[in-house]
C-alpha cells in the first residue's frame, strides 16, 4: 500500500536485523522512542479480526528531556474486519487520516472522567477538517480516503474496516506518543504481543533493538 500510494519511508525502515548490530548511538533516537516497525493482536491472538499494523516515523518522548519533539507521526493499514479496540489517551491529542483504500469507519464516546470505564451516554463533538458537529455516542463514522477526524484525551474511540470493504492506509499526527502509559483501552487489553518467532524475523519491531554498538 506505500508504494501504491507513494508514501516513502525513511532509510532506517530498511535496516536488516542484522545491520542493527552494528549500529551505534546515532541512532538512539530511534531505540529510546520506539521509531519503527510494529504490529498488535492486543495479546487476544486474533490478528484477522483484532489487530493494527503501523510504522511509528517520529516521536518526541515525554520522559527524556534530551528529545524535545512535541509531536509524533505514525502510518497504519488495516484489513477487511479488522478492528483497533475502543480506548482513549489522557494525554495525547491525535488526528487520524484515511490516506488511501477503502472507506474507514469510527465509534466515539466520551469517557466518564470519574469512573473511566464508563462511556457517556452524552453527544460527542466531532472535529473533521475544519468542520466542528455533533454526533449521538456510538454513531458510526465514516472517513473517506483524505479526510481525517481530530481525538481529544477522554474521547473514547474505535477504528475498523467493514467485512465486505478494501483495506486503508492510515495516517496519525499527534502529540508525543507514549504507548506504555497513555492508553486507555475500554476492555482490559495488551498493547504489544508475545511472538513466537518461528523464523528469522526481515525487520525488528519498534521494541526488539539491540543496544548500540559502542
């Protein structure tokens, strides 16, 4: 889907498993904010039905004053059926785009933020594009390729590609991205799964770099 939609990935994206090893602390950018290639089942072990996969191209890190990014892109696709469970973030702020493909669909709530597992029976405003407008909790949403939808901390939401439609290329600007403390899944779920690794992997994931090469 990157190359049919002309989407070019930074030279790091490349790197074999093997050229890591040798790679130094120039790159400790990439290892300390978890640049990179990564893929989730949410530890159901379901992927077809639950699952993301997604390329983080830059990030800040709200933990390490040595990066000073305030921001964070990443480039998502996701199949026919699948589905990102429904969560929120208490920090980040994110506008998540269909770059390309089918038709992407959306669920919002607004969370309760004296009980967070609870989601408001409350309409929900929606910022699309510019367009500000208000939608019943739970209404379905439908982004065609371009547009976008802006996600407030405390709205809680859901992401899927229909079972009869065509697999999206999706975009996410946003803030510092933290996905070991910021997510919030309305259903008690993993972020990053166990794999069992039954063959040499062809890309490291996000969070399976070696150190750097002193």
């Amino acid at each position: 889907m990157l190359q049919e939609y002309r989407f070019a990935l930074p030279p790091f994206l490349s790197f074999t498993p093997e050229e890591w090893q040798n790679k130094g602390h120039e790159y400790d950018e990439i290892r300390d904010n978890a640049l990179g290639w990564d893929i989730t089942d949410y530890g159901e072990g379901n992927f077809a039905k639950k699952g993301l996969s997604l390329i983080t191209i830059r990030n800040g890190n709200v933990h390490d004053p040595r990066y000073t990014k305030t921001y964070a892109e990443k480039i998502m696709m996701l199949y026919p059926s699948q589905l990102s469970p429904n969560h929120f973030h208490w920090n980040k702020m994110e506008d998540i785009i269909n770059r390309g493909g089918g038709e992407l669909m959306f669920r919002l709530w607004n969370a309760d933020r004296a009980d967070e597992g609870k989601l408001l029976d409350t309409d929900v405003v929606i910022f699309r594009d510019g367009r500000r407008y208000t939608v019943k909790a739970g209404s379905e949403i439908v982004l065609q390729p371009g547009e976008s939808l802006s996600l407030y901390p405390y709205y809680y939401h859901e992401f899927y590609v229909p079972k009869n439609g065509q697999k999206v290329l999706i975009g996410e600007v946003s803030m510092c991205n933290d996905d070991n403390t910021d997510n919030r899944f309305y259903e008690p779920l993993g972020r990053f799964p166990a794999i069992e690794e039954d063959e040499a992997p062809y890309r490291l994931l996000c969070n399976e770099y070696p150190p750097a090469k002193d």
